[in-house]
C-alpha cells in the first residue's frame, strides 16, 4: 500500500485528515513540501485545497492535468508547468470520473490573472506549481485536486463558497485515498 502525503494549504483544507501544512503562496508551498519530502519520504503526494474559477461552479471538484506558474516571466527558458504522475492521475480520475481535467494555474495573487483558459475555463490557486515541482524533482509521485470556492476576480469574499468547496472535498477524500491506496 502506498504512503500517501496529503498537502494543502491551511489545516482547513486538509479536512480533518493528517497531511502537511504547506503554508500559502508557491514559495512556502515548494519549500515545506520539498522538507516533507526528505523527512516523511513518503510514496505519493496528493495536493488538495480550494481554488478560483471562471466557467466552474463553487462547490465543484477539480483535477489538475498540469500545474501552471503563471507569476514567472524570463528572457531565458525556465520550467513553468509541472505534470502530475500519470498512474497517481488516473487513479484519481477513476475515484472522481465526473471532476474536469484542467490545467491549474498557480498565483501569488489572489485574484491572479483573468485570462480565460480552454473551453472557457480557468483554475486558478497558489500553491499547486511549488508542491508538483517539488515532488518532481524529488521524484515523489504528485498529484493535484481542487474544490472550487469562487470566481475568479471575485473581490466580495462574501460571496465565496470556501465552506462549500470545503465540503466537497471533504465527501470527495475517501474515494480519492482509497484509489490512491491500490
């Protein structure tokens, strides 16, 4: 059975479960998951948390095809998308067959930019990027899921649904280690 190191954000998004504490924002993220790494050694890394969306409604669920940084500009080339492990990826998709497979653009700015993204649609979080390419360069398996809490944009945290998004990965989590497990 594989050892799975959950990731998230805050101690809310980990939804009651043991995991990681990442800190917010792509540097925090990469830094802490890079010392969970050495550490904890763990098998796998699933990356969850809530996220922006244009084109998703709040409370959906999503699965990352890539992690996007969409902060860093050079004149040289430099690595800005980090891709999850395919066999972790499709164990997921198998717990979660009706969650989007989309790209999930990783931020330091909350409202980060507004750009749509295929069909519409944009995922938009801050700490995907730095875990995958943690895990990557470590040679950790990784994976991203997100529950959707807001538009993107949305400046009236009101109107966000984090409770929600909340919950729909809390329900989701079960199945998402149980697959993971095999």
């Amino acid at each position: 059975m594989r050892e799975i190191l959950i990731v998230a954000a805050t101690e809310r998004e980990l939804c009651g479960r043991d995991g990681l504490v990442c800190g917010v924002g792509p540097v925090d993220a990469a830094a802490a998951t890079a010392r969970a790494l050495v550490e904890r050694r763990p098998d796998a890394v699933l990356h969850v948390g809530v996220a922006g969306a244009t084109g998703i409604a709040p409370g959906a669920l999503v699965v990352g095809s890539e992690a996007v940084y969409v902060d860093l500009r050079a004149e040289i080339p430099v690595v800005a998308t980090s891709l999850p492990d395919p066999a972790l990826l499709a164990d997921v998709r198998s717990a979660l067959p009706d969650a989007p497979l989309v790209p999930i653009r990783t931020s330091a700015a909350v409202s980060g930019p507004s750009a749509r993204g295929r069909g519409g649609t944009a995922v938009e979080a801050m700490e995907g990027f730095g875990v995958l390419r943690a895990c990557g360069l470590a040679g950790v398996a990784a994976v991203e899921v997100r529950a959707i809490s807001n538009a993107l944009g949305e400046p009236d945290r009101a109107r966000w649904d984090v409770d929600g998004a909340l919950a729909a990965l809390t329900g989701a989590l079960p199945r998402v280690l149980a697959a993971l497990a095999r």
